[in-house]
C-alpha cells in the first residue's frame, strides 16, 4: 500500500474505539439474552466481528502489526446482519454437493425406479435410465432432496461440500416471482444463520488432533528401530 493511501493514526484509533463499543453491546446483549439462538446475540457477535476485523486491516496497513486473537465462527463471506428483527417470513437457500462415485449403482437404481412407473402404466420415457444424466433426473425427481441426501450412498453418490441459509424476508414472495432465478436476489446482510458441512473442517479437526500427539511427547519410529513380528501363536 502507498503512503498517500494508508489510514490515519487516528482512523486506527477510531477503530480501537469501535471495537470497545461493540464489546460492551455483545456483553449486554449476552446478558439479556432470551435464548439459546437470541438474534440480539447475534447480531452482536458479527457486529464484534466486522470491527475487529476492520481494526485489524487499518492496523496493519498503518503499522504493520496485527492483533492476538481470531472470533471463532464468523462467516467471512457474509456482512452483518441487516436484515428485519422481526421477519415475516424466511427463505432457505440449501446446496448439497455430490460426486457421482458408482455410476453403475445409480444406473440399477435409476432402472428399478424406470420399471416400477412402467408397470403402473407411467413413468418416463423408454431408456431413460440408461444414461448418468438421464438416471439423475429419475433419481432426483422421485425421492426428496433430504432422502437422498441420508441415502446418498445407495445411490452411487458421494457427499461433498453443502451449506444451508436462512434469509430473512418482510413479507413472501409472490407464487412463482423468483422461480426463473430462485438465488439470484439472496441478500447476504439478510442472511439469519447458515449451516455448512465440508470436509475442510474434518482436516482441520485431524490436524489439531496429530499436534495434540506430537505435544504429548509420543515417540516415534525411525528408519533403523527394529520392529518384532506378531507371535501368530498368541
């Protein structure tokens, strides 16, 4: 960053100022809490969250240091919440990813369903399920998204990443006002709460767990130690 573009010692100090504020509104807010998803609490933490990372970008560009600590759980990609208090009504957004790991067990899956719609004298056309893309589409447009979702494997499916928003709304939408973009108008600053799965967080969890090990002192193999054979008697 240039010179003529870094904050000023006092933005730097402004900022501090904020984040003293919004410690004391998050403690208030924790105090008065009314339950255990209260959005007062809520809306406190990303508030806390916004001003301290915005401390800790103006303390950086001015002095190139940073701050101690990391807020747990904030959602890095969304804004506070500025949505209403009190919605009228919710909007949840969920996308579950698969990989197609077993086609053939898809196809056989897809086929039985074929055969069962054909013997009752419907169903989709002849051969459908004789593609991946075709069996997909009999999959999906017989079982509901969470029934495949829990059955996935049966399917021939392997589980990626997924995450679910609940956006907040004044009032519902219109019967099919957003059905040709059902994402497109999703507002960030009105998202209530989300949910994500991945397995970047299971790596994370293994990581922390073998730096657990290495503290503990456990000691480990070299190339040269000499390893005894399993009595097979035993």
């Amino acid at each position: 960053m240039s010179d003529a573009a870094q904050p000023t010692a006092a933005e730097v100090r402004a900022a501090a100022e904020a984040i003293k504020t919004a410690l004391d509104r998050h403690l208030a807010a924790v105090e008065l809490r009314s339950g255990e998803d209260d959005p007062a609490v809520y809306e406190a933490f990303n508030q806390l969250a916004a001003a301290a990372e915005a401390y800790d970008e103006l303390l950086y560009d001015r002095y190139d240091e940073v701050t101690p600590f990391e807020i747990p759980g904030a959602d890095d990609s969304l804004p506070p919440y500025a949505g209403p208090e009190e919605p009228n009504a919710v909007s949840v957004l969920i996308r579950r990813d698969y990989a197609v790991a077993e086609p053939q067990r898809l196809l056989a899956q897809a086929q039985r369903v074929e055969a069962v719609e054909h013997e009752d004298g419907g169903g989709a056309g002849e051969d459908a399920a004789a593609t991946v893309h075709g069996a997909l589409g009999i999959l999906f447009g017989e079982f509901e998204p969470d029934e495949i979702a829990s059955r996935h494997k049966e399917f021939g499916l392997e589980e990626g990443d997924s995450t679910l928003w609940v956006t907040a709304a004044d009032e519902p939408a219109e019967p099919g006002e957003w059905l040709e973009a059902p994402f497109e108008q999703a507002d960030p600053q009105r998202v209530v709460c989300r949910f994500d799965v991945s397995a970047v967080f299971d790596e994370d969890d293994e990581d922390d767990e073998a730096d657990e090990i290495d503290e503990d002192g456990l000691d480990t193999l070299d190339e040269d130690d000499d390893l005894e054979p399993l009595d097979a008697e035993r």
